[in-house]
C-alpha cells in the first residue's frame, strides 16, 4: 500500500513547484514504491463534482497533506477562503500529517506577501502546531526538503530504518566496478594501523565478504562508496560539496566552490585539503632552529574529524548530501541525518560510547585510521580547539533530519557577543569587520543609521571590551580593526575587560 500526498499551493504562482514535487516522487526509486501523489490540475477526471468538492474530497482520501506558500493568497472574494486554506484546515479537521514549505528564505521577505498569507504563515509556523515548516529558494531545495520529510515519515512510521541503506545491493553493479588498488592500499594501512588480520594481498571478494559489505555474494551500497571506481554511477547522491565565501552569510560571488565525487576516502581528502586550503596559514619559527613550520589557525584534525563524521554518520536516502561551508568567521559542515537514539548533543562533549548510522562503512573507515575509536572524536575536536585559543565547536540537530558542526575562526561568535553585552548595532559593525577588514566613525554611522555622537561612543565601548583595535592618525584617519587574532588568543580571558 502506498500513502497518499494531496499537493496543495496557489496553481498560478506555485505552478512550476507543484509539477516539480509531483515529477520528483514519481521518479525517485525510494520514494516512488511508498508514495503517490495527487496534483488537482492534472489527476482530477471527475467532471460531475465542484472543484471544490472534488479537491475536498481529496484531502480526505490522502495521508499527508503537503503545502506550498508563496506570495499571493489564491483567488478569495471578500472574507471567503482561499482554495489552499480551505485544504489546510481540512487536513487539521481530520488530523492528517501535514508538511509546508513556503517560498523564500528570508523571514522579512514575509512582509512582502499578502496579508493573509502573512496570517497563514503565523500560524503554521507556531510550534506549538508540531507542523513539519521549511523555507526554499529553488526547486532542487525543495526536492531535497521535501525528501527529507518523506524519509522521516517513513522511518517515523518504522517501514525503512536508518541503517538498511548501507546493507542494500546495489543493483547492476558488479566486481568490475571494484578499484582494486584501493582494496591493496586499505589493506595495508589497516595492517599498519590497526593490525588488521587479512593479508595484504586477499582478493577482493575474500575482503569485500570479511568487513561484512556482501549481500548474497553481491556488492552492497557501502562496497560501492567504500571501493567503488565511480560510486556516483549509481549514488549520485554520494558527495560531498564544499562553499568558500568570503562573508560571514552564502552570498555570490563564491571565492571556491567544488562538488567532490569518487570513494569515501577521496572525497574526505579532498574536503579537508579545500578547507585547510582555505583558511589562514602562519609561519612560525621552530625554537632553537632557523627553520619555520605553517601552523593553521584551525588544528586540521579538527576539520577532518568533523568531514569525517558528516561522511560516516549521514542518511544515504536523503539527496541532501555533505555540505562544508568556510565563512569568513567560521566553517560549518552538515549532514543529512539524526543523532542516534542513544546520544544527545550533550554527550558529545563528554566521554561516551560510539553509535554509528552506518556502522559497515564506520568500521572500515576506523580500520583504516580515518575514525577515532570509542566516541572520542568530538572531545578529541573540543580539546585542540581550546588548545589553539579558539571556542570549542558547536553542534546543532535541526529538525532531526539535519547534523551541523561548526567551528568558529575568532572568538567573536555570536555566544561571546551576547555575553559582552554588545548591542545590535555594535553585532552589525562586527559583521561588517569580518567581511571587509576595517571601518571608520562615519562609516558606521551610516552602516547603523546613527548620530556620530552614538557610533562614537559604541565604538569606544568596543575598544574597551577588547573587540576592535585602533590604527591610524586622529580624525578622519582614524580606523577600526577587529583585535587581530593572536591579541584574541594571547589574551582571551582579557576579553570583556578593557585594554
């Protein structure tokens, strides 16, 4: 049996949406053996019934209403409803589950829609609801959103579990598909790491069969992104895409962006090197010697340790795939996916046992010294942060369908500033700081729409609390800098207390 989703949205304006999430479905291999989907302009043959019984009736019929806002509120005369409330509040009558997704990412763009649709977004978006409510820019965004939602359904309703996609054949490959190389050089470094048992020169099927990745004698999903010579063959959804800006929002021009294929290992490589690649490299002079060493202002098994997480830990159902974001104040790294059951984001700062979500495709990466053993990772991550001057990183689960870790460059996050008391146009200057280096009493008068007499006095409380240093001559030449980053290391608990 199948369950049935009744796609509702403005048909003029969400046309393209509707159509999209509709072809979507269909042709999605997982998602079309669990679902169907009802679109009013195109599955409605009834011609003896009103539109508006027959789309009613529909709603009724369905198990997930599925809704899209955008900005107009649909054709309603007077205080009549639109067609796409009247669905909504059919489907909270009879208690269906409900899914929305409204167009446009950025909440103050709400003031731009229709009044009513304002009033419609307040309340779907209250989370006393327990709506599922999401935003989108495009359509790709809503595909993957709307995956996600259906994926978690499914899991919620206990027809797929988190672990199968792993263990699944993967149809229409075969031992051709296998690069053998990297089977040789798994083996060693597993013997050399991990004094792993197998000789180095096993045949493959003989080390596909002992980590366990053999379905039938057939090679699973996880051979294929293990030791695949070209997984994305068939799990294009199997990479990892990694975003340098040079802001602190996702705004083009993009500095760097590249989407990285290939096995496991190569795209946990390349992710790191595009990372570390990235930011801030320094020369350090080697005690007693003339020699220099280039020390990162991250520590790169910080980096790698999170990448690696993201690629260990994520839902292979979801096409939301791995995303390393570098910012200019901070890298972020995503994953489709949830926290096991048995952990919470608290236990990741401490000492706990190790859950994995894909535990074949953990275990080779731990024989292979890419994994750290018994859940010390994020402490691992935690500790040679501090070690480094920087605030520990912070890791985020939203909605249970997405995992985050970011990693602050400074100290200056959003948790220092509050506890600095610093005021939302003071929190605007930083920003600007952090994208464009320096600024002037004027300039923050006009980024703030201040008086002079008020950005004075702010940015004067900034130089006391340690935030910003002064350069230049008096006057018109003076300018603003944020502390440089050894003054925020060498003197962190100064921070807050004046220079």
């Amino acid at each position: 049996m199948k369950y049935k989703i009744f796609v509702s949205g403005v048909q003029k304006e969400l046309k393209e949406e509707r159509h999209s999430i509709k072809h979507f479905i269909e042709n999605n291999a997982l998602l079309s053996e669990h679902f169907s989907v009802y679109l009013f302009e195109k599955d409605n043959p009834s011609m003896s019934k009103s539109p508006e019984t027959a789309y009613i009736q529909k709603v009724g019929d369905s198990d997930i209403y599925l809704g899209m806002i955008g900005y107009e509120y649909g054709n309603a005369k007077g205080k009549e409803l639109s067609a796409t409330e009247k669905e909504y509040r059919k489907a909270v009558d009879l208690n269906k589950e409900i899914l929305f997704y409204i167009k446009g990412q950025n909440s103050r763009n709400d003031l731009k829609r229709d009044k009513r649709t304002q009033n419609l977004i307040k309340e779907i978006r209250d989370s006393s609801k327990g709506y599922c409510c999401n935003r989108f820019n495009s359509i790709e965004e809503l595909q993957n959103q709307v995956q996600d939602s259906l994926i978690l359904f499914l899991k919620e309703k206990g027809v797929i579990r988190k672990t199968t996609f792993e263990k699944v054949e993967c149809e229409e490959s075969d031992f051709n598909d296998i690069d053998t190389d990297k089977i040789k050089w798994f083996l060693k470094q597993a013997k050399k790491v991990r004094k792993y048992s197998l000789d180095v020169n096993s045949d493959v099927k003989t080390v596909l069969t002992h980590l366990n990745i053999l379905q039938g004698g057939n090679l699973t999903n996880a051979a294929i992104l293990l030791f695949g010579k070209d997984p994305q063959k068939y799990l294009p959804q199997a990479q990892i895409k990694c975003l340098y800006v040079s802001g602190v929002e996702i705004k083009k021009p993009f500095k760097s962006f590249q989407p990285y294929g290939g096995n496991l290992f190569n795209q946990i490589d390349k992710a790191t090197i595009f990372v570390m690649d990235s930011v801030r490299n320094a020369l350090v002079q080697q005690k007693g010697t003339v020699q220099v060493k280039r020390v990162s202002e991250i520590p790169e098994f910080v980096i790698h340790e999170a990448i690696v997480n993201a690629i260990a830990h994520r839902d292979y159902n979801s096409s939301a795939g791995v995303h390393v974001n570098v910012f200019a104040d901070r890298i972020e790294i995503s994953n489709s996916g949830s926290l096991p059951s048995q952990l919470s984001l608290d236990d990741l700062k401490v000492p706990h046992s190790s859950f994995a979500t894909n535990p074949l495709i953990a275990n080779v990466l731990y024989l292979s010294d890419y994994i750290q053993g018994a859940g010390s990772g994020t402490i691992e991550m935690i500790e040679q942060s501090k070690k480094a001057g920087l605030p520990e990183p912070v890791f985020e689960l939203k909605r249970n369908v997405e995992f985050k870790a970011i990693i602050p460059r400074d100290i200056l996050t959003e948790k220092t500033m509050n506890e600095l008391d610093l005021n939302e146009r003071q929190k605007l200057a930083v920003k600007y700081l952090k994208e464009n280096g320096k600024i002037s009493n004027d300039k923050y008068k006009e980024l703030c729409s201040t008086t002079k007499r008020t950005a004075s006095r702010d940015l004067a409380d900034l130089l006391k609390k340690g935030v910003l240093e002064k350069i230049g001559t008096t006057g018109k030449g003076t300018l603003y800098i944020v502390r440089s980053m050894g003054s925020q290391r060498g003197q962190r608990g100064q921070i807050g207390k004046g220079t």
